[in-house]
C-alpha cells in the first residue's frame, strides 16, 4: 500500500494570487464613495491634515493611512476629488 502525498511545485501559489491581478499585493484605490462612508463627519472642502486627522480618529486600515498620507498638501472640494489623487499613485 504506497501514500500519495502531493508534490508542491510553488504553482498553486501563483495560481492563488493570479485573482489579484498585475497591481500583486497592492490596495485598490478606494472610490470617493468609500472614502465618504469611511470617514463620515469629513467637511469640504477638505485640507490634507484634516483629511489625516479624520482617517486617524475613524482608524481607517493602514493600506488606506499610507495612501493617504501620499496625498498633495492642497484643497479637496469632495471625496471624489480625494480619490482621483489617490489613484495617481496607481
């Protein structure tokens, strides 16, 4: 009676992460939607610190804190206005 045991080649691997496309492990940009639900109470327009300051007090995850702290010091008039910025980074 002989064992199979399945031989890993670091395919599978490839195969799980082939999902996250040609951006690998990097956060999609949010929509300026998701930026308002994410931090309610923001007043516009918007500098860069109080943006920083409002995504500090809602502890926005720190994928979105690194990208936002990426942002050019200037006005935002809306959320959507923050995120066309944000997918600079791209």
């Amino acid at each position: 009676m002989s064992s199979h045991r399945p031989v890993h080649t670091g395919h599978e691997l490839s195969r799980a992460r082939a999902h996250e496309g040609a951006r690998g492990d990097r956060a999609p940009t949010p929509s300026g939607q998701t930026l308002h639900e994410l931090m309610p109470g923001l007043q516009f327009p918007a500098t860069r610190e109080a943006i920083l300051d409002c995504a500090r007090r809602q502890n926005v995850e720190r994928h979105l804190m690194a990208q936002l702290e990426r942002l050019p010091d200037q006005p935002y008039p809306d959320a959507i206005d923050i995120a066309r910025a944000l997918s600079q980074f791209g």
